[in-house]
C-alpha cells in the first residue's frame, strides 16, 4: 500500500469522515472539516471525496504557507476546501460555470479568507460558451463544447473568460478540471506568456470530445515548451469500442 503524502492528522480525519460518507444515510449538507457541506446528490459527493480526499490528486508540496491556486472547475468547492486544509492562508481563485453548482460552491466556501469565487467558464475569448447537462443525472457533471451533436441533454449558457487576464503575478498551482477547453486555454496561456507565471499544474485532459481532432501530443508539446515536465495516469473505463464507431 502506498503511503499517504497527507499529514497523519489530516488523513485520519479523512478516514473517518470516508467511513460516515459510505453509510447507508448521508445527511445533505454533511458536516466535514467543521463546516456544512451541501452537495446535488450522493454518488457525485462519493466520487468528489473519494478523488480529492482519499486519492489526493491535487496534492502538492510548495515552500511558502501562502500559495496562490487557481482551482478552474471547482465544481462544489470540495478542491478547495482541500487546499485550505493544506495551507489555510492560501489564495485561491475558483471558477465555476454551472449557476446550480456554483450556488453550492459559495455555500460550501463561505467565510473562508482570501477565496474569490466566479460564475464563468474558462476559454480562448470572452464571450459564451454551451453546457451540456445528461438529461438523466441530477448532478452537476457537465460538458463544455461547441460540438452539439456530440452531447446530449439540456443546453445551458454560460459566461466565457479568459484565464490569462486573471493572472497577474506567480501562481503556485493550476488546477485545470474544466470538461474539454483545457486545450483552448492552455493555447490562451501560451500565446499569452503568462504559462510562464505558473510554477505547477494538475489536469485534467479530456481525449476525444472532438472524435475527428487529436490533439495530446501538441498539447503535451505546448507544455513542454513552456519548461514543463509531466506525469500522465490514464483512467479508462474498458472494453474500448471501435473507433469507427464513435
């Protein structure tokens, strides 16, 4: 078993609230980390905990006790609850596009210090971008595209920003979970310079949004560019079908 990076108080707390989320009854809003947390719906609650929490996918070691995050599809706020348990003075900026879970991010972060919360999604341009939302799922799983004969369910507008004009000075991690305009944003940074101010990034990177665009190898490229390493995991949900009929 691998060790958890995590502080042991901060991972036994962990444990023990994993063990009441697993329970048959979960109240909403459940109370973790002495706050309330109002979440859509359980199984999305489960997943969210279990990546962030159990998995601690966005850890990550800086020298300061006061990083500045950007946290781009912050969802519930969850991701920064996280951060602030990691270092409680951090400075973090969270977008979120979707208006019912953005609701619930505020709900989830309020009172906290130095946390700015904005309703938009992130892009190439400032404008409008399209959600979709399974018609069937009461939770916030979305999809961004222009692709709509890619995506089902119902459509929802949103506000589109540029990420580079919200950078100013170093950033100490991007976290970038943003349901496909990863690449025009990444693009955005880079022709922008200002990839150049962050020190480290986790994301996301959605493969085949667009079946008829591959794209990993000059999005790796861009990065590489910029002076970064990277570590990819790959999370599949086999058996894969025949890519001709995707």
């Amino acid at each position: 078993m691998l060790r958890s990076p995590l502080p042991p108080e901060f991972q036994h707390e962990i444990n023990e609230i994993r063990s009441r989320i697993l329970g048959p009854i979960v109240h909403n809003p459940f109370r973790m980390f002495g706050r309330e947390v109002a979440f859509a719906g359980k199984p999305q609650f489960v997943w969210l905990f279990n990546e962030i929490y159990s998995d601690a996918c966005y850890y990550f070691r800086v020298d300061n006790d006061r990083p500045t995050i950007l946290d781009c599809g912050s969802n519930i706020g969850l991701s920064v609850l996280f951060f602030k348990k990691l270092y409680p003075r951090a400075r973090i900026t969270a977008f979120e596009p979707d208006p019912a879970t953005f609701a619930l991010l505020c709900r989830n972060v309020a009172g906290l210090l130095n946390v700015m919360q904005y309703q938009s999604a992130l892009s190439d341009h400032v404008g409008e971008i399209s959600l979709f939302r399974d018609a069937d799922n009461n939770v916030s799983d979305l999809r961004m595209s222009t692709l709509s004969t890619r995506f089902s369910g119902r459509e929802i507008k949103v506000p589109a920003i540029r990420l580079s004009e919200y950078i100013d000075s170093e950033v100490d991690l991007l976290k970038l979970d943003v349901e496909g305009s990863e690449v025009s944003i990444i693009n955005d940074l880079v022709a922008t310079g200002k990839i150049r101010r962050i020190a480290r990034a986790h994301i996301e990177y959605h493969h085949h949004i667009d079946t008829g665009a591959d794209q990993l190898a000059s999005f790796l490229k861009q990065l590489e560019d910029s002076g970064f390493g990277y570590q990819i995991k790959a999370v599949t949900f086999g058996p894969w079908p025949d890519e001709r009929s995707m």
